[in-house]
C-alpha cells in the first residue's frame, strides 16, 4: 500500500510579504501536483500532518476551489488541527472543522482510522500522542509538533524535541508523519521505525530562499520511501528580494545606530532636535542619518493627525 505524505500547506487567498506571484494560485497548481501524483502512484492516502490552512477563517473562494478540489481527490485524506488551523485554542466554527463535516478531509485522532489494515492515529497540535491498541498492527501516527533533526533551530530555541528522541519515546509506530518545522527531512532507514518531517508546501518567508517544497511517499510493502520535490519557479520571480534585502540592511543599519548611541547629551529640545544631536554628537554618517529621518517621515505620514 502507497501513502502520500505531505504538511504545512497554510492555505491563503492573500500574498505572504515579499511575495509577488499570485501566491493562491500558485499554491493551488502545487496542490493539483500533489493530487495527481497520488492518483499515478495509485496511493490508498493522503497524510496532511497540519496547518493545512493558515488561519481558522477563509474566504468564500478560497473554501469553493478547494472544495472542488478535494472532491474529485482519489484517494481519502486524513488531517489533524496546527495552531493555524485554530481559533485561540479552539476548533468548533473553524474552516477545517467544516471541511471534516463535509467529509472533505478526515481528522486522525486517538481512535486509530483503518484503511486497508493500517491504523492511522493523530495528535492535532498540543495534543498527547495516541497509545496504539494493536502493537502488532501496521500503526501510522500524524502529529503537528516541532520536531527537529537534531537540535535546536535558532538561539534559544525552546519547546522541541529530536527526531531520534521522538523515534524512542514512540516506538510502537512503525511511521510518524510530522508537520510544523517547515524544514523537510528524515529520520530511520527504513518503514517500521521511520520518522518524515515534509516542510512547507510553499515559501512563504525570505529565509526559505533555498527550500524546495517536496511531498514523501511511503510503500508499506517494499519499505521505500520515496521524496518527490515539487516544481517551483526561481526565488526571484515570486518573492522581492531586493526590497527584502534592502528592509533588512535598514533595520540592522537602525539597530547599530541605537546600540551605539552615547547618554552623553540633555534631553531638553523638542525629539526631532534631540535626535539630531544625538547623532552629530555620535558621529554617525549621512547614509544613517537619511535612514533615520525617512523611517521617521514614515511615521509621521502613517499617524497624521493622530495625538
């Protein structure tokens, strides 16, 4: 039996900042590449490990396409909440909450979904992992929770755990499919004790600029499993790098200059003023100074009229 396994699509109508393609569209073609593999892989499922839309309420057109969408899917699809699938914590009212009423998507849990003698448990995000019924079975878990390859993603990273420690503390499954680290990766050799993190669908920051979506999957027969990397389109031609970039060389241009200032001087004149003396008395050059007086206009213009 062949299993598609796949995460973090954040479904959305508007564009992601930087973004300068029509972003729903684009995520929708990446989705029907999804949907017509499984159908030429004869896949039996669709394993969605979370934060499939990326907040609890859609637009009308962005549920009407997907909805014509997942109908005509070959094969079921079996889901589980990520905190952008919920409203505060909550899961009633919310866009996937419907999509599992219409019996669009199927949301995994505790009870163990059978589907050609696999048992597919979910553990939606901030839930406790399922304790399998039948050890002996052929048991799939598909959590959203931040799972990393092997430690800490950024300084001071806290609230993760490693794949290897996710891999022993859970070993009555003989998959884990997870979603929320948008990085994509593997942990195990081999189908029985194996762990797919699938990233995201699409790349939604600058930080993502060398990420290539990708979907895995799994042949619980022969044990492969297979990465399939989704066509995309070069960085420059739907993300703004050079307004990222220069966004970017201003802040840190910005956080220099307030890291370096001098408490030498008297609070006294009006801010503009004292501003003006504070850098003169810190020497800072013109091409600070212009970036400080036009992020200040910037102000000014946005909070006209304001007191």
């Amino acid at each position: 039996m062949k299993i598609l396994c796949s995460s973090d699509w954040h479904v959305r109508a508007t564009n992601p900042q930087y973004r300068i393609d029509q972003y729903f569209e684009t995520l929708m073609g990446k989705l029907n590449y999804i949907f017509n593999l499984a159908e030429k892989e004869n896949c039996k499922a669709i394993l969605q490990a979370g934060d499939l839309f990326d907040s609890p309420d859609q637009s009308n057109k962005v549920e009407i396409e997907l909805i014509k969408l997942l109908r005509d899917s070959y094969c079921p699809i079996f889901t589980i909440f990520g905190q952008h699938d919920c409203k505060f914590r909550n899961r009633d009212n919310v866009a996937l909450q419907k999509f599992s009423v219409d019996n669009l998507v199927n949301i995994a849990d505790n009870t163990g979904n059978i589907i050609d003698n696999i048992c597919i448990y979910g553990a939606s995000w901030e839930e406790a992992v399922p304790k399998v019924e039948d050890v002996n079975a052929i048991n799939i878990l598909i959590i959203h929770k931040m799972i990393t390859k092997d430690g800490p993603l950024w300084y001071n990273h806290e609230n993760y755990i490693t794949a290897n420690e996710m891999l022993r503390k859970y070993d009555s499954y003989d998959l884990i499919v997870s979603g929320d680290n948008h990085q994509h990766f593997t942990q195990g050799t081999k189908f029985g004790s194996m762990l797919i993190n699938c990233g995201s669908l699409m790349r939604t920051t600058i930080a993502q600029r060398d990420h290539t979506p990708c979907i895995y999957i799994v042949d619980t027969e022969t044990n492969e499993i297979t990465q399939h990397k989704i066509p995309i389109k070069p960085i420059g031609e739907v993300m703004n790098l050079e307004l990222a970039d220069e966004l970017k060389e201003r802040n840190e241009a910005l956080e220099a200059f307030m890291t370096g200032l001098s408490s030498e001087y008297k609070v006294e004149l009006s801010f503009e003023d004292n501003l003006t003396n504070l850098m003169k008395a810190n020497n800072v050059g013109r091409e600070i100074q212009g970036i400080v007086y036009t992020m200040i206009g910037k102000w000014y213009e946005q909070n006209k009229g304001g007191k």
